[in-house]
C-alpha cells in the first residue's frame, strides 16, 4: 500500500436533496477548502476510498427510495462513467477497465493478461463501500444487495463490494473491518468465521484495526441502561477479545444523526523514574495484569451519522458512559451540535410542531371530537359563566373554567360512553410511545400526564365552541325558532336564511345572465338543431349533438339547488343553533339547564337527523381549535421531555425534520502509521441550487488533470479527475455554507503512545481537544451556532 492514504465516512445519506446532496458535493470534490477554529483555512483531498455506514435511504429502502434519494445525490455530485446502466446487473466485479475512461490505471497495465483484483490495485479512482443499516434491512436486504452488490458505480465511485461486509487494508498496517450487524444487533456465524480468518491470515500483531458498525451500542446500551447480561454485539465482543485483542484502535458508526467523540479514561500518567519504577513493580508482581494492558483494547468511539438525514440533539447522552462487559469508563470530548445549541433547537417543538407535522391533523380532529362527543350538547354553558363571572374577571374566568374542565372530565369517568374509550385508548398510547429509557413510575406518570393534558385542551375546545354558540343566541345574532325566544332574537338575525335574503333581494338580476337554462329557450334551441340536422355534416351534426349534451347537462344542474346548499355553508351558525336548542329542548326537564345532568330517559325524544347534524357542524368548528391545541400540547410534551427527562431523542428531532447541521469524516493514515481523524461540520447546508456553468460535464473533461491523453470521440477523461466534478452548486455561496473541522485527533496505533494524550483528559473539554496529540493539533469550535 502507499506510505499514506485519506479515506472518507459518512453514514445515513439518503434524505432530503439538500442535505444528502451537499454532502456527496463535498466528498466528491478533488481538494477541499476547510475552515478551522481560528478562522484559517485547511486543504483536505478526496479519500480514495468513501465508506457508507449504513441507512443509505430513507424512510425505507425502496427502489423510488434509493434511486432517487441516494443514487441521484452522488451521480449529480461525481458523474458515472458513460457505459453506466441503471438497469445493468454486475457478474465480475470489479468491472474494470472501466468501458468509456480512459488513463484509470496508475501505470500502464495489460488489461487482458491481468485479473480484476490486479487491476483494483492499480486503479487510480475512488471506491465505495456500503454497509447495511436497520433501515435497509427492513425488506430483508433485498433492495441492497440488488442496487449495492449488484451494481459497478455509485456516480463515480467504483463499488467492488460482494457482500455486505468487508475487510480493507490499508496504508501503513492500519485495517478497516465493516460489519452488518443486521436487525438482531450482532454479526451471524458466518461473519465472524470471515473475520476471525482474516485475522489470523492476514493482519499481523503490529496492526491496527478501525472496526465500522452502523449502531452505535456503546451510546444506545448506556443510554436505556441495558444490564450486563443483555448487551448487543455479543459475537462482536468476543471477536474484539480474541481475535483482535489489543488492535481496536477506532469504531465507527452512524445511526445517530450527529457528531460525537468518547474517549476511554485513563488515571494520569507518572512520568519520569516514578513511572519507570511502577511499570517494574507492577510487571514484577502481577506479570498477568501489565499484559492485558498491553492487549486491552481500548478504542476512540465516534459516532458520524451527518449524511444527510434530520438532525439528531446531543444533550440527551450522557457525557460519561460505560461500555461493554467491564463497564468500561468512556467520556465524551466532542460533539456537533453541542448541547447548549441542541437544547435551543429542541425548544422549537412548542410552535413548528405542529405545522412540520400537519398530517396527523386528521388524527388530532378525530381523537379530540371522540373523547368530547359523549358530552354536546353543553345546555346552559354559558348561562353558568355569566352566573359565576358576571363582570367577565379573568382570574375568575380561569377559575370557572378548570371548575367546568373538572366536571366535564369526571362526567366522562362515571357516565361517558364513546368518549370514555377515546379517553382509555388516548392515555394507553400516549403512556406506550413514552420513552423506555425512563423509570417506569416516571414513564407511567408522565404519559397520564401527557394524555389528561390532551383531554384538557379537548375539553377547553368544547367549551369554548358550546360557550360560542349560546352567545350567539343569547345576544340575538342567529335566527332560531323557539316559543320562548322568538320575539327576542327575530330583529337581528344576521346570519341566517342566507338564501331567503338572496331570493328577495338579489335573484332577479341574474334571471336573463343565462337565457338558453331557462325551459323555453332550451326547447327552441333543440327544435332548431333536430329541423336543421339534415342539411348538417357529419363534423357539423358532431359539433350540434355535442353542444346539445352540454346544454342539458347545464340545464339539467340547474334544477339541483346547488346554489342554495352553497349558502347554506355560510349559515352553520344559525343552524347549529338551532340544533342546539332543539336538542337542549328535549334533553332539559322544563327548559332548566342540564349541563352535566341529562336525562337518558329523554335521549330516545331527540331524532337521530337532528343530534348528527349537530355533531357534524359542531365538528368543523371544533376542530379549527382542536387541531393547533393538540399540537402545541404534544409539541410542548416533547421539548418537556427532551429537556428534562432527556428523552424521546428519536420522536423529538425527527418531528423538527432539521436538515442543518451535517458532518462526515475524513481519516488520514499519516507516514508516521499514526490515524488522523478530521471530522467535518456544516452548520447550514443550501436550499437554491443552479447548474454550475463551469461543471466539466457540460464539455467532456475539459479541466484534466495533467499526463491524460488526447481526448477522441471514444473515450473521456473520468469525472473524478474533473475540477469542477458537481452538476449544481448554491444560487448564493455563503460563508455558512463552507464546511469547518469540528473535530480532531491523533490516534497512534499502538495503545503505549497514546499515554501521553489521555493522561491529560481531566484538563480537557467538549470545546477543545488535547494539544498533545500532533506538532499542530487543531481546536475544535462546538460551542458557538
């Protein structure tokens, strides 16, 4: 291998255009302008190879999915070559020479007499490797192995993959192990027979191995407190102790959509004689104790999964953690976004949750409308206020209104029909989706809280809706026909017989607007056509018998009182009301009011006509405030429980759909044999794209770089060695569109020289990292948006 080598990771791609393809633009790039913490700048090359942790597609892996989310993403970044065919299943791979590139190789090489594996050591351009996340294992792998092991290029990157694990050697003795770790959390048989070979074949007692995994279970084992006996990765583990004991430097993984960095804590070094003096003590007296030190393995744990998918806060992990068996202790030195930016944004649930998230209105309207609909009508509601709170006090309106709330919520208890089973099976899935990782007396009672906070907020709609209605006929507004009101409310009736006001005053002027509706017109009009048929053609006969349909099709729509049932809408006052008093009428002994008390006996005395009719115009008013009611309540519940529980990361953030704040990985193997780990950040990622003028696609290759032959009208330069490789850039470039190393680290390969950089973590924090670990470490900036 070469004395050097870079290699790019990104994990959960597949999202929005945006994100997704922001950051394919910037792996594909052939150098890349960085920013670092002090405003300076970094040149960073392409890797040579780009590793795919995992959920390549969302929301689940179907060809629209992968075609359009993921594959579209790269192809625009990196071009494939001009023999790509989506449709085209691979048999040999890798397909190389590449048919329509030319000069791949990085000398000149027989084609013919070498095989494919020969011709992959010398090809000059970038590959790929993908690993399977729990998202492409939701159709049993079946879109994966059919559009990643079955396919040459992913744009213009090469993917010699086979399978959905794989064994990299790299430069320098360094290896990188991909792992499918399935839907059961845990490499199968087969995979660790594959790894435990390549092991013992293959990689030597001085090596070092970056082990890749889509989850993270060192964060999500700790963070629900999964027992000892019950950690994922149970086969992996006993790889890690066996067959790779002492040569895990680095694991990887996406999952979650962020950036984070744990470190193992060790105590502080002694240096010097002092040192010196309890290695020999130590070696002396527990020879077994100083050599599993030397083979304990003891890797950085970073968690990459800013490909393009919504953003996950980081304020819901624990800084410190324990990991594996041992219980290990491990503490985080580095996130994107940190946690005083992830707590902000995860306050923003309490107003966009609801209108990011505007198709469970359906599901809010029915749940709130079911739990009060064993209540309407409210007879005497407002009656009932003005007696309590005749000078309209506002403290007093509270008061009365969480006396009423009270009532109405033990009236659903002890006599509730329909609304009662709305209510139970509204606190059991409310108390269910709360997060497991809470106590359970803390979960059981947060979800109840959850779902009476939601009947609440129904019942204050109804309220208010049947508080409305009898004001309304209270003050006289709408016309209602009832033996004790009628002189009362007839002078002002504002809002009702619409059509009745229409009729008398407006109709006669559009009576000759459209003369042929009218029966005479439209006779005459048919008698000419049938007199005059015969001397018609056959076009023209067509054209009368056409014209002569739509004539009594339009005359036929204007019997039906289309016109009427239109203005009728605009009436739903008046005839709620008068649906209401109708009902109250017969459910009220007397004419008393019966809020909370009516009869049974007399239900059977309201027709059914009457009660639906009611409960289907109610409903469209009481949903207009049903519906923002419930997703301020769930909005709020959910930056609630992210802030103080730090719970619910998943449902949380992904109701916010951010897709700012991205980052991916660029890892170095330096000539030292040292692994340099530059994570990269995108605080804002573009929303406006134009084609850019100069792309190299437009004129094939016409930016090469320098030794390619003449292009001829066969073959072209490939689009990795092109300047300009991207088809769309920003409509405006920004300054927060330039991605910035968040993130930094050393990591030599072997454990002993880390010493040095560890001993010194008590003194280090999330804003900066340890500045002896390189002659020119760079700080990472994480606490400023």
């Amino acid at each position: 291998m070469d004395d050097d080598m870079w290699l790019d990771f990104v994990a959960d791609t597949g999202d929005g255009f945006n994100s997704s393809y922001q950051v394919a633009r910037l792996l594909a790039q052939p150098t890349l302008t960085c920013r670092t913490s002090k405003n300076k700048k970094k040149i960073l090359p392409r890797g040579s190879h780009v590793v795919i942790g995992g959920d390549l597609a969302y929301p689940d892996p179907c060809p629209e999915s992968y075609e359009k989310r993921f594959f579209r993403t790269f192809e625009d970044a990196l071009a494939p070559p001009p023999s790509f065919r989506r449709e085209s299943i691979s048999l040999i791979k890798p397909a190389l020479p590449v048919s329509g590139w030319r000069n791949c190789f990085a000398k000149s090489v027989s084609t013919k007499a070498s095989d494919s594996q020969d011709l992959l050591h010398q090809y000059n351009g970038p590959c790929a490797f993908a690993l399977p996340g729990n998202h492409d294992w939701f159709d049993g792998l079946a879109t994966f192995s059919r559009y990643i092991l079955s396919r040459d290029w992913l744009g213009g990157w090469l993917m010699p993959q086979q399978r959905s694990y794989f064994a990299l050697k790299l430069a320098q003795g360094w290896w990188m192990l991909g792992f499918d770790l399935a839907l059961s959390s845990d490499i199968d048989i087969d995979q660790f027979k594959f790894f435990a070979d390549v092991a013992t074949k293959g990689i030597e007692d001085s090596d070092a191995v970056i082990m890749v995994t889509h989850e993270p279970w060192w964060v999500i084992d700790s963070d629900f407190r999964t027992p000892v006996n019950d950690l994922a990765e149970k086969n992996l583990r006993e790889l890690m102790n066996t067959h790779l004991n002492g040569k895990v430097r680095v694991r990887i993984a996406g999952d979650l959509h962020h950036y984070t960095r744990y470190v193992p804590l060790r105590s502080r070094p002694l240096r010097g004689k002092f040192a010196k003096r309890r290695s020999r003590l130590r070696s002396a007296t527990h020879p077994e104790e100083s050599n599993a030190a030397q083979t304990k393995n003891e890797p950085e744990l970073i968690v990459s999964g800013g490909g393009g998918a919504f953003l996950h806060g980081t304020h819901t992990f624990s800084r410190n953690i324990k990991v594996g068996e041992m219980q290990e202790s491990y503490r985080r030195v580095g996130c994107f976004p940190n946690e005083k930016v992830s707590r902000r944004l995860s306050w923003l649930n309490i107003w966009h949750f609801r209108w990011r998230n505007w198709r469970l209105d359906v599901v809010w309207a029915i749940a709130y409308f079911g739990v009060v609909s064993s209540l309407i009508p409210l007879c005497g509601i407002y009656e009932d206020y003005l007696q309590f709170n005749p000078n309209h006090n506002p403290l007093l309106l509270v008061v009365w209104l969480s006396k009423i709330v009270i009532a109405l919520f033990m009236q659903i208890m002890a006599a509730g029909r329909i609304s009662l089973i709305f209510a139970i099976l509204l606190f059991l899935v409310l108390v269910i989706m709360t997060d497991m990782k809470m106590k359970q007396p803390i979960r059981l009672l947060w979800g109840l809280s959850h779902g009476f906070a939601h009947i609440v907020a129904a019942l204050c709609c109804l309220v208010f809706v049947e508080c409305a209605i009898e004001w309304l006929i209270d003050e006289g507004i709408v016309k209602i026909h009832d033996a004790g009101k009628t002189a009362a409310v007839e002078p002002t009736a504002l809002a009702s017989s619409l059509y009745q006001e229409y009729m008398a005053h407006f109709s006669h002027m559009f009576i000759n607007v459209t003369p042929l509706f009218q029966g005479n017109a439209s006779n005459e009009f048919h008698d000419t056509v049938h007199q005059s048929v015969a001397s018609m053609s056959a076009v023209q006969r067509l054209h009368a018998h056409a014209y002569a349909s739509v004539l009594r099709l339009l005359y036929w729509l204007n019997g039906i009182p289309l016109l009427q049932a239109t203005l009728s809408l605009f009436d739903l006052p008046g005839r709620i009301a008068q649906r209401h008093t109708d009902l109250c009428s017969a459910l009220c002994v007397e004419g008393a009011a019966c809020m909370l008390s009516h009869d049974p006996t007399r239900v059977i005395l309201v027709k059914r006509t009457t009660m639906v009719t009611y409960a289907a115009a109610i409903f469209l008013y009481f949903v207009l405030l049903a519906i923002p009611a419930a997703g301020g309540v769930f909005g709020t519940w959910l930056a609630l429980t992210l802030n103080i529980f730090k719970a619910q990361y998943n449902e949380g953030f992904s109701s916010l759909r951010i897709e700012h704040w991205k980052n991916f990985l660029k890892l170095h193997v330096n000539k030292k044999g040292d692994l340099e780990m530059y994570a990269l950040g995108l605080r804002r990622v573009p929303k406006h794209w134009v084609k850019d003028p100069q792309w190299d696609g437009n004129v094939l290759a016409k930016a090469r770089r320098g030794g390619f032959d003449k292009i001829d009208n066969k073959t072209s330069v490939p689009s990795w060695a092109w300047r300009k490789p991207s088809k769309w850039i920003p409509r405006r470039e920004s300054r927060k569109f330039t991605p910035e190393i968040i993130d930094f680290a050393l990591i030599p390969k072997r454990p002993s020289a880390a010493a040095s950089c560890d001993g010194n973590l008590e003194e280090t924090s999330e804003n900066g990292y340890c500045a002896s670990a390189g002659n020119n470490p760079i700080r990472a900036r994480t606490s400023s948006i």
